[in-house]
C-alpha cells in the first residue's frame, strides 16, 4: 500500500480509503460492511470513512448513523482502534431530522461528534469534516453556473472563526485528532485556512474527482499543494460507470443505478462516448478500468486518499489491486487527451 503524509506530516494515510456510505442500506448489511473492514485492514488499507447522515441510496431519517453504527460494531467486536484511521463528518443544514436542518455551529458540531462517537463507539475521531457548507456549495451537478450568496451571515467571518477555534479546542480536547472539509470551493477553503491561523488548520478536503469530474485540477489543486492540504476524493469511479458495469444498458440488481437511475446526474448522452474511450483505453494497456481510474487519481499531486465504495467483496478486491498499480506516463498522457475530447460530461 501507498501511503500519503497529510498537513505537513500531521497524519500519515493510505492512498485508498474505504467508503462506507452503502453499509446498513439496501445495498449492504451490517455484517457486509464489517466484512469489508476486515478484508481491507487484512490487506494493508486502514482508512475509513463515514459520516453522521450515513447510508446513503436512499438518504433517510430511520437509517442516518447506521453507516457509522456498523464500524461501531466492528470495533466492539475486534479492537484493534489504534490499527484504524477513522473519519466522520457533521452533516451541514438541509436534512430536517438531523438536528432540525440546524447549520454547523460549535454547538451543532457538540451535539454531533457526541452522537458519533457513541455510534463509531469509540472516544476519538482522526479527522472530523465539515460535510457542506452553511453556505451550500456547487457540488453534485451546481458547478455550471456561479450563484451569488444568499445567506451572507453564513459567509461572515465570525462564522469561519468560531467554527474553527472550536475546531481547535476540540483537537486539544482529543476527540478529535485532525479536521477537514468537504464539497468545498477555493474561497471557502481559503477563508478556513486565514481564520485557523495561529491553531490546528484543516488537513483535508472531500470533493469529488474521476477522470470524469475534474474541477479540482486547477485552483483547488494549486491551493491544496501549497498548503498541505490533502484531497479525499469521492466518486473516483463515478458511481461505477468507469468500471464498465453499465455499458450497453445493463442495469445489474442492486447497483446504485437500480436505486437512482441518473445518479444524480451523472447519466446522460455525453458521459457514454467518455466512459467507452477510458475503457478502450485500459483494454489497449491490458489494465482494469477500475484500477485504472484509481491508480490515476492516486497519482495526482494533490491527492490525500482516493475513498472508493464497495457492494460485494469481489469488487473490493479489485479496488485492492489498485493500492501499487503506478501507471505509465503514456497512460496518463493518454488519459488527459481523452479528458480534452470529453471534458465535464456531466
């Protein structure tokens, strides 16, 4: 396994990370996802994330924290805490059962990693992230137009300097040992970066990123490399249709796209031309499409840990294979020519 120093040696962690969001849903069981906690700490990955309104597919008020229950019950069951690098994430406003859609406060940031650490079963938490700003962001097909703020309070800096100096304290506390964002832009993490001057600042940032969602590559990428700041990415395979499953039409049972047909809206006209070139691509290299794609964004300068998510264990495997695959710089020339003829297909 590959392994990545995060905010200035603060956290060493794995290149891949476990995604955890389908465990204790339709698609995985509770005895599923612990199975797949074993099998990857077995195989050298010890890297987990999760999140309080975790599972997802669907979101729903009788299963958020279930996701986070499982890791708890795998804990209870094997020890072994100090041997797992676990991160959660407070859900920001928009989800009424959870604290009443409440946005992220340090009294709402009380309240939740109280509830997580009671699910995970555990006294700590090596990073804690911010899942979406207060604010909303441009994530999850918003990115094609900029929105001028609506909330401006939420944009003040007494928002981003409470919020961090609790941060803080939280880390000096230590029930949490780093912090991080999520489905954030360069402006936000900028302002998060100035007012944690001088105290703990965040070590990583969980955006989405695939060869077929690229928005990171430029500002946030500058922005990540010069201040020790490592991207989690999420979706590295695009909701599996960069593993091939979905070509031609086939749907297989339980998959993600037999829950959510457009996958958010990653499905459209556009994205098959993208998916066939990258899979003709990993054929020409006698590579698989999903190692492909993971190896790639593991590679990428600004990458922390790609967090990629598994049904069964046969796919887990498959994503393992990936951990010291390093591809060739005429894979990743050949990968970016295909990013130019189909940039942002959904």
């Amino acid at each position: 396994m590959q392994f990545k120093q995060l905010g200035n040696n603060a956290l060493e962690v794995p290149l891949l990370c476990l995604g955890s969001m389908t465990w204790g849903s339709s698609q995985n069981t509770a005895a599923e996802g612990r199975e797949q906690i074993s099998m990857a700490l077995a195989n050298g990955l010890n890297f987990i994330d999760t999140a309080e309104m975790y599972p997802v597919n669907p979101v729903a008020a009788e299963t958020s924290g279930d996701s986070e229950v499982v890791i708890g019950g795998w804990l209870k069951e094997n020890g072994q805490r100090d041997k797992l690098l676990i991160a959660t994430k407070i859900a920001g406003p928009g989800l009424e059962w959870i604290r009443n859609s409440s946005p992220i406060t340090p009294a709402s940031i009380d309240e939740a990693i109280e509830g997580s650490l009671k699910r995970l079963q555990t006294d700590y938490v090596d990073i804690y992230q911010l899942h979406w700003p207060n604010r909303g962001s441009y994530h999850f097909r918003q990115n094609w137009s900029y929105r001028a703020p609506k909330h401006s309070a939420e944009m003040a800096d007494d928002h981003f300097a409470a919020v961090a100096d609790h941060l803080d304290k939280l880390v000096q506390s230590g029930k949490i040992r780093h912090w991080g964002l999520s489905n954030e832009s360069a402006w936000g993490m900028g302002k998060w970066i100035s007012h944690s001057a001088g105290k703990t600042k965040p070590i990583s940032i969980q955006n989405e990123y695939s060869p077929l969602c690229r928005t990171f590559d430029t500002d946030l990428g500058e922005l990540c490399v010069n201040e020790d700041i490592g991207l989690l990415s999420f979706s590295p395979l695009a909701c599996g249709l960069l593993t091939g499953k979905y070509q031609n039409g086939v749907i297989p049972a339980g998959s993600r796209r037999s829950i959510e047909a457009s996958m958010h809206g990653r499905v459209n006209d556009k994205v098959w031309p993208a998916v066939d070139a990258y899979l003709a691509l990993a054929q020409a290299h006698d590579l698989d499409p999903a190692q492909m794609s993971l190896a790639w964004a593991m590679q990428r300068p600004f990458m922390g840990s790609v967090i990629f998510g598994s049904t069964t264990l046969e796919q887990l495997e498959i994503a393992l294979g990936a951990q010291d695959l390093i591809l060739s710089e005429e894979v990743i020339d050949a990968i970016d020519e295909i990013n130019k003829a189909h940039p942002m297909p959904y």
